[in-house]
C-alpha cells in the first residue's frame, strides 16, 4: 500500500514561552527548537512511521533548510523522486510560539511551497498512479490542490483533503470525488459558512460537503475525538485524555496515521481511533515530526491504553 502526500515543506522555528509578549515587549522563552516541519512533509513522516510505503511531491528551497528538508524526508524512507528544489527561492519557514496551556500560534511563509504548480502534479502522475490514496493539505497553490483532486478522479484514487490551514477562496464545489475531506471544526465553519456550535451543527456542516460530492466527511474535535459523516452513517470516535505539552502538528499526526491505517484494510472507524491514539501520543512531547511516535512507542502506547 502506498500513499502519496502532496503538498508543503516548511522549517519550523519554535519559542515555548510561558506567556505571550505585550506589543513592543522582549520577553525571554523558556525553548526553542529548529525543526522540519509543514503540514504536508508532517503528514508523510506520520504515515511513514505509522508503516506506510510514501510517495512526497514538494517543493522545498534552495538554500540551507531546503537541504534539511532533503535529508529529513531521506532518513525517513520518503520517496524523493518527485521531492523538488524551486531554484532561487528559500524554503518554506513556520514561526511558531507554544504557550504553556500546548496551545500554538503559527505565522508562515510558504516559499517553495507556492512553487508547486498543477503541471508539477502532471509530471508526478506516473508515481501517483501507483498510489492508493493522495493527501493533500493547502499550504500549497489551491490550482494544484484541484489538479491533485481532478487526478485522483482521473485514475480512480481515493483522495483525502486536509483542509487546513482554512483559505476563505477553496471552492468547495471542486472538492466533488474526494474519498474525504477531514477539517476541523474551524475549517468546517469557513467551508461551508455554517455555524459549529453543536454536534448538530457539525453534522449539518459536513453534509453540506456530502451535498458537494464529498464522499466522506471527518472532522478533527480535540480532545471530543473525531466524526465520521457520511451518507448513511454519523460516528464519534472519542480519543483519550493524555497531558499535552504541545499541540503543534496533532492534525497532520491524525492525518498521516489514518491514512495508513485505512490504506492498509479500509476499516474506516478502527483507522479513527488509530490516528486519535497516535495524535494524542504525540502531544504528550515537544514539536511535530520528532514527537511522533515510532512503531515500538505507539504499541507501547495502545497496550497502556488498551487499545488493539
Ligand atoms: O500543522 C503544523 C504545521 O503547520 C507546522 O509544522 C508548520 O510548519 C505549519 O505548516
């Protein structure tokens, strides 16, 4: 089973501080940590370490953190042939603060990212082929997102959009095919303009979705766990209670580990309570890719919790 992530490359530079600067404040942090990052190359280090063959097209920078990124997806197994260098333009970089209640405040500039064109997803359409799944995410152009969706229409391969981070110009009228479509509940609201307040609410917003000819609908909820709408089925997955030191990155985990569980049996409920366990392991550590836990950590994990 292999999957494919298209989409963003980032470096992330991250300050934990215990409180947020006034305006024109220095305030001394309590850490700080450089690390590779990005919604899309964190999805494809989940799924990587969650057992799952990856394919990544991306664009990362031509200068020193581009060369990390290179090296980072590497160690990871991550097929490269496809893992881009835009010439002249530095890489992607996220600029995080982490406060101490693990909640994140991300500021990025998306660099190569933006280099990612709808003809780099052509190119790369021999590997996709290949592929069982496609994830993709938007910090990238939104013309390749729809490239990458129309491909997965083209060839019959499920596809799974992440809508984040929220872009109030996605025409959710493109979206038709999509195996599904995972947002949170922000993203849910700006989607589709309808109100979250409730579970109600929720479910009302993604069937907008279903309307669209989104297959399934799963929205992320914190710590409430996670809810699959579809046609004919609503079901809350719940996740555990775990100490959260930092929350960065706690969706793309989800993501990444879903994707290879259901890339693995099509047990769509059994890959839900897999990616909430893996994403609730992971914000019990400090960053996004380093904190996701290794196949031992995970089943070391589900065993304290019962779970499996
Ligand atoms: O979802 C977390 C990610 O968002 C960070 O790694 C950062 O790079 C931003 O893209």
């Amino acid at each position: 089973m292999k999957i494919a992530v298209i989409g963003s490359t980032m470096m992330d530079v991250v300050a934990y501080t215990d409180a947020m600067p006034a305006p024109g404040e220095t305030r001394a942090m309590q850490d700080f940590h450089v690390a590779c990052g990005g919604k899309g190359a964190n999805q494809a280090v989940a799924a990587a370490k969650c057992g799952a063959e990856v394919l990544m097209v991306t664009k990362t920078g031509d200068d020193i953190f581009g060369a990390r990124a290179r090296e980072n997806f590497a160690h990871f197994g991550i097929d490269m042939d496809y893992v881009m260098t835009a010439e002249n333009t530095p890489n992607g970089v996220a600029s995080i603060i982490v406060d101490n209640s693990s909640q994140n405040r991300i500021l990025i500039n998306k660099g190569a990212n933006d280099c990612l064109t709808p003809d780099d997803v052509e190119q790369a359409a021999p590997a996709l082929k290949q592929c069982d799944m496609i994830v993709l995410q938007m910090e990238v152009p939104l013309a390749t997102v729809y490239a990458a969706i129309e491909l997965g229409r083209k060839y019959d391969i499920d596809v799974l959009l992440n809508p984040a981070p929220a872009n109030p110009d996605l025409d959710i009228s493109k979206l038709a095919g999509c195996a599904f479509v995972m947002p949170n509940e922000t993203e849910l609201s700006l989607m589709t303009g309808m109100p979250v307040n409730s579970q109600a609410e929720i479910e009302a917003a993604a069937k907008k979705l279903l309307a669209m000819g989104v297959k399934k609908v799963i929205v992320t909820m914190g710590h409430q766990g996670s809810l699959l709408v579809t046609a004919d089925t609503v079901q809350v997955v719940p996740t555990m209670k775990v100490d959260a030191v930092d929350t960065t990155g706690a969706g793309d985990s989800y993501i990444g580990c879903f994707a290879a569980n259901y890339a693995k049996d099509g047990d769509i409920p059994g890959a839900m309570q897999m990616a909430s366990a893996y994403a609730a392991l992971g914000v019990t550590k400090k960053g996004t890719q380093e904190a996701y836990g290794t196949a031992q950590e995970f089943a070391d994990f589900l065993k304290q919790h019962n779970i499996g």
